[in-house]
C-alpha cells in the first residue's frame, strides 16, 4: 500500500462528496490540552455535555485499538439567509444560532464520514475506523487544530482562513499511518473583539471559555435561568453567535455549498408566540431535523417566553397569561411571570395577583413576588 498516494486519493475524494476541508492528525496524547481540561474541571467551568472521563478525551489509544492517525473534517455553513423571513409589523421572533441553521449537522458530517470510511475500506480492506461528531471522546476543536484545519481563536472556535469559524468539525481515528499535517500559526494577534462583544464575559480570557456563563450553553439548561442571564440572552432560543459574527475573519464569510446546510427561515428565526402552545408532536415534525432541539421543546419555549418579556411584547400578555396558569411546568410557569412583569400593565399585573393567590410551587411563586414588587 502507498500509504502517501492513497491519502492523496483520500484528500481527492473528500472534495467529490463535498468535505471542504482535510487534515491529517497524529494520534499521539493530546497531553498540552489534559493540564487545561483539569483546570477547566476544577474551575467548574465546563458544560457537563462533554465527556467527564478527561484520560478518554486526551488519548486517542484509550477508545481505539492502536491507532496511527486522525483524519479531521470540516464542512462550511452559511451565516446569511438567501431566504429571508418576512416578518408583519409587531410580529416578535427567535433566533437559532447559524450552526443550528439547515439539517442537523451530525447527521450530514457523519454521512460524510461514513463515504469516507467506505472508500478507504474498498482500498484498504484491513483499515479500521471510529467516526465522531461533537458527541465522541475527543476534543473535535483539538484534533481539527491539530490537523492544520484552522486555528484555535481566542473565541475557543477553529478559525479557518478560507470559511473563518463558520464551519463544522469531525474527525475519524484510523489504523493507518497517515502523515501528519501541521498545525496553523495562532492569526488571532493582538485582536479581542470576541472578547469585547461577549455579552455575558464568558470568554475569561482569550482561549478560555466559562461554559456556565455562555449563552449557547445556558440557552440548553432546562431549569430556571439565573436572573442575570435573563436581559442578555435578548431573543436567542438556541446558542449564540456574538463571538463569532464579532470575528473579523469571519467578515464577508458566507458559503452556500450544501444544500443541507441551508436553513429555513421560518426554523431559524421562528415565530415566538407559537412555540409557547406548540404540542410534542409538532414540536418534533417542525423543529426535529435541525441541531438545535435535541434537547427537546422545553428549553427553547423558555427562551422564547424570555424573549417576549425581552421585546416586552404587549400583545403577548394573553399567551404568556396561559402559560403562567395552564402550563404543568414550573419552570415555564416561573419564567412567564418574569415575563409578565417585564411587560407590565394592568392585565399583566392582575395575572400575577391572581396567581400568587393559587400558585403551589415556591419557586414559581417566588418569581411571581419578585415580579409584583417590581410595581409596588
Ligand atoms: Fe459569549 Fe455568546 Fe461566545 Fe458564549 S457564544 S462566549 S456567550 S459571545
Ligand atoms: Fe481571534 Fe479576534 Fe477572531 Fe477573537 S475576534 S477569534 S481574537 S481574530
């Protein structure tokens, strides 16, 4: 086997089915990242989504019987609309972040992985395999790093020259020795726009993140939202893209390569008030194939009872009434009454009134208080 020519064969066919970019990785420990990872741990800094088995994340050796390589994959997204909605005077929208825009992502890169998987097999039938996707072991943004895929940015994305962070990252641990690219040249220099543009300073400092004060992390917590997060999230239902559109590599980074990854406008900047009555079932048939409901309706109908309190939206009173007093889930329940208050007037506080007189769930009711003193 000409190893060398078949990663150029490799390298050849991830262009035909649309792999934007290629790199090639040692599978070596990723021993600078495990100090990091620890720290990030202790600080209680992480999402809790990761992998906790931090040895599994650093080596590659403990989930894939020697390996000899990494192939690491980018495929590039759209950060503008070609279809815009278009909104009637008075309507109020969410947004979904650009990652979530378009067919969920794991499911197009793991396709991708998977034709790659088979025309390395119908060459090489003794290679093995283990495809990941944000979901694995490993750290994707570590090994596209290492695989010369971009730069690690002071956001904490991946940074490629030619698709800025507006891309989509997996990889595949393999049995076959590729040569290694090497990594990229930190281009971030002296720049700390992303940092300046965090709403929530959940970028500590450059290359650091605080899971636990990201807006894309706390838009997919289920419980209440800390009273201070509540103004900043503004309309997000799903992640956050300050860090990113801040990004003066990403200016003018705008690619429609994939049909798949093209959202529709509906789904990515959705009606609120809808969401707020929507039923599991429609829940699924609507917002089911794009990334952002995996975590199901819960927390995005929170965020979108956040943001009509956001626009104080008047004409929201009545839908917002029915979720403070129908509504089964306290947290929705507490968060409409925070919403209530935002928005004010006599209905809006007369709701309130009536509730704090029926309402069983302390933390409900204690949202219900805080919201009435606001007046008092
Ligand atoms: Fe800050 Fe939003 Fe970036 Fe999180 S995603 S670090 S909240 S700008
Ligand atoms: Fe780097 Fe500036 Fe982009 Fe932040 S905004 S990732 S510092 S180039």
């Amino acid at each position: 086997m000409d190893i060398l020519q078949l990663q150029q064969d490799i390298i050849d066919y991830s262009k035909e089915i649309g792999i934007d970019k290629i790199g090639f990785a040692s599978p070596s420990p990723f021993s600078e990242m495990k100090s990091r990872l620890i720290h990030q741990q202790e600080l209680q800094y992480q999402s809790g989504f990761e992998e906790q088995d931090i040895e599994k994340r650093v080596r590659p050796d403990l989930i894939f019987d020697h390996p000899q390589s990494i192939i690491a994959i980018a495929v590039a997204y759209p950060s503008k609309m070609k279809v815009r909605v278009v909104s009637k005077k008075g309507e109020r929208r969410g947004i979904f972040c650009r990652a979530s825009w378009g067919e969920d992502y794991h499911h197009i890169l793991r396709r991708k992985l998977k034709l790659l998987e088979e025309y390395i097999a119908a060459k090489v039938p003794e290679a093995k395999f283990k495809s990941m996707v944000d979901t694995g072991e490993l750290v994707d943004r570590a090994v596209a790093e290492r695989a010369g895929i971009g730069w690690s940015g002071k956001n904490c994305s991946i940074i490629t020259p030619e698709f800025g962070s507006y891309v989509y990252l997996g990889e595949m641990i393999t049995n076959l020795p590729f040569k290694p690219d090497s990594p990229m040249e930190d281009q971030c220099g002296s720049c700390t726009k992303c940092l300046d543009a965090c709403p929530t300073g959940a970028l500590v400092q450059g290359g650091q993140l605080n899971s636990q004060r990201c807006i894309a992390f706390l838009t997919q917590t289920k419980g209440f939202l800390p009273e201070e997060f509540r103004e900043k999230i503004g309309n997000r239902l799903y992640g956050c893209d300050s860090c990113q559109t801040a990004c003066p590599v990403n200016k003018g980074k705008d690619f429609h390569f994939h049909a798949e990854t093209e959202p529709d406008a509906e789904l990515a900047k959705p009606l609120l008030k809808p969401i707020l009555h929507i039923s599991n079932r429609e829940f699924k048939e609507k917002f089911g194939p794009v990334s952002g409901s995996w975590r199901g309706k819960k927390p995005i109908q929170r965020n979108a009872v956040i943001a009509l309190g956001h626009f104080k939206d008047e004409t929201a009173v009545p839908d917002l009434i029915k979720v403070l007093t129908e509504d089964p889930r306290p947290v929705l329940r507490g968060t409409a009454a925070w919403s209530l208050a935002k928005i004010g007037g006599a209905e809006a506080i007369t709701a309130l009134e009536k509730s704090a007189e029926v309402e069983k769930d302390d933390e409900v009711l204690s949202e219900i208080r805080t919201g009435l003193s606001l007046f008092r």
